[in-house]
C-alpha cells in the first residue's frame, strides 16, 4: 500500500513538534499569532509547512459546522 504522507513531510512534522516542545513555534501569519501550546496545533503547522513546499500529504478535510439537534422537545 502506497504512503499518504511523505518521508519528508513527516520530517517537517517533526521539526514543528521540536519548535513547540523549546516553546520556539509560533502561530499565525509571521508568526505574530503567539508561540504554540499544543502538540495537535503544531503537528497542524508542520503539515501546512510540507504542503507549502509541495510535499505529499493529503488534502485538508473540510471543518464544516456539525448538525445542531432541535432544542424542542416532544410533548406527550
């Protein structure tokens, strides 16, 4: 079975998990955002990073907004 992502991409996955762990990695546009907390937001930065220089990896799933239930209830 072929790789979704690539060797490389996975060693820019790495380098931002680094970053984050010195407190080094930054958010946002210029790195203005503040430095990163979590280990998911720069797992997030680093696979942006590899798509950026046109590394494999797949495309981004769409976040839409989840299915509200009613807030009525039934009357019986």
């Amino acid at each position: 079975m072929a790789r979704k992502y690539s060797k490389s991409a996975g060693k820019d996955v790495k380098k931002a998990v680094k970053k984050q762990k010195k407190g080094k990695l930054k958010s946002g546009k210029g790195g203005k955002g503040g430095t990163v907390k979590s280990r998911k937001q720069a797992i997030a930065i680093g696979l942006s990073e590899a798509r950026k220089k046109g590394k494999k990896v797949p495309k981004k799933k769409k976040g839409g907004s989840k299915k509200k239930k009613s807030g009525r209830k039934k009357k019986s």
